[in-house]
C-alpha cells in the first residue's frame, strides 16, 4: 500500500526560527510555505530527497497541534505516507478495523488524506496521502 | 549537505507485534532485522520508497532507547538523513558550534553516523549518516 514518505511533520514554536536552524546548520533549502488558516497553522516544506521535513508552527493556542506543542513540547509530531489510492487504503484499513482519527479522508495542503490513530501503529501518529502531484 | 531521508526510527516495546501491525495494517515488507547486542536493541526495517522506517526494542532496561521507551512510551524516536562526507558533515557542525551527542562519527548499523543534539534542532533527535552503501 505504501509507496514512499511524504514528509515527517516537527511541531516548533517559531517557525522563523526552526527554518533558521535547518537552513543554516544542516544546509536544508526552504521550499513551499504555507498560512492555513482553517488549521490553526503555518508550515514550511524542506525538500530531502523525494520526501520533505515539514514544519509546524501554530498559529493560534487552541488547534490539536497548539495543544501537543504545550503538553509535549518541540518535536516530530507525525509521519506522512504516500499512497495511490486513498479510498482503496481506507476500505483496507476498515476492513482491518485499524483505529482511524479521521472517517473519510480529508483535503490536505498536497492532496487527499486520511489519519490513523497512534493507538493501531504503535504511539505514531501516520497520515496516509493521495498526492495531487503524485511525481 | 542532506541527501534524503535514510530512516524514521521508532521506538516499541514489542518489536514483533509492532512489525505485525506494520505489515498487516498498511501492507510493509520486513527487510533486514538484527540484534545489535553493543546497543542493546533489536531493530527491524521496514522499506518505503528510498527510505525506511526502522522499528527499534530495547533489549535490556539500562540503554537509553529503554529509559526513552520508560518515559515517554512507544513513538517517533529519531530520523536519519544521509550526507554523502561524514567527516565533512562534522567539520561544517563543529564551525557553526552545533551541539552533539556523539563528538566524532560512530560506526552504525548501516554506515558511519553522528547524532545531533535536539536542542539544536527545535527537539528532534537528527542522526547524519554515510552509508555503507550509498544506493
């Protein structure tokens, strides 16, 4: 079902800051990055190989991601995977009765997805991706 | 400097059942698994297009990895990145006063690696690693 990482998702608390840090100590270049205001969040891509860093900054003090980056602190938050088909993962995971934290998949910034719950993987929070661009 | 991302290590405290949800539940294939004694950890990984998710169970209640698993549950651990000069990689930390946990690259499972320290990295755990084999 799986066919590469998308991203890994870092929660920080100022992304100006975390992108200051990855570009200047470990030489990463900034690709897209994004206010999404629906999610409480501005992210920034940093490209690795045919997978990317994203990180997360919250941009208000009540979104999920606000309330992980308070109780938990800076850090990886998730993992991104790429799938062809969204929809046939999701009768596969329901077929398997895997614990998802979202019912039908959802749009995301780089296309449809879905989340499975920490619980089903072994405390990982996993996003399962249908990219729009799949190259 | 980053090549791309060589693996996402996480951290279970049952290295069979956590590789039985991965395969079963989103479809992975088990590649190499070894017992690496000097760590104190039995690893699995599990491919996914240029990189890997490693599976990673403390052996005994004394390493680092046991008293992570201790405190904070099975999850996301570490990520890997590739550098094609360890030594290189090193010098260009050592410039811009980067902290490290390992102050001289270390022989890994798959190649010659640093960790970097979280502190540096707005808390994530980085390790830098030449590999073996660079394909």
């Amino acid at each position: 079902m799986i066919q590469r990482i998308h991203h890994i998702a870092i929660v920080v608390s100022d992304l100006d800051a975390a992108i200051d840090s990855y570009q200047n100590q470990l030489g990463f270049e900034v690709g897209k990055r994004l206010l999404i205001p629906e999610q409480e969040v501005e992210i920034a891509f940093l490209p690795a190989g045919e997978s990317m860093i994203e990180l997360i900054q919250p941009t208000t003090e009540t979104s999920g991601v606000a309330k992980y980056l308070a109780k938990r602190g800076e850090g990886l938050h998730h993992i991104c995977l790429t799938v062809a088909d969204i929809e046939a993962s999701l009768e596969a995971l329901a077929a398997k009765d895997v614990q998802l934290i979202t019912p039908s998949p959802i749009q995301a910034a780089e296309g449809r997805g879905l989340f499975i719950h920490p619980q089903a993987t072994h405390g990982v929070l996993i996003e399962l991706l249908e990219p729009d661009d799949p190259s």
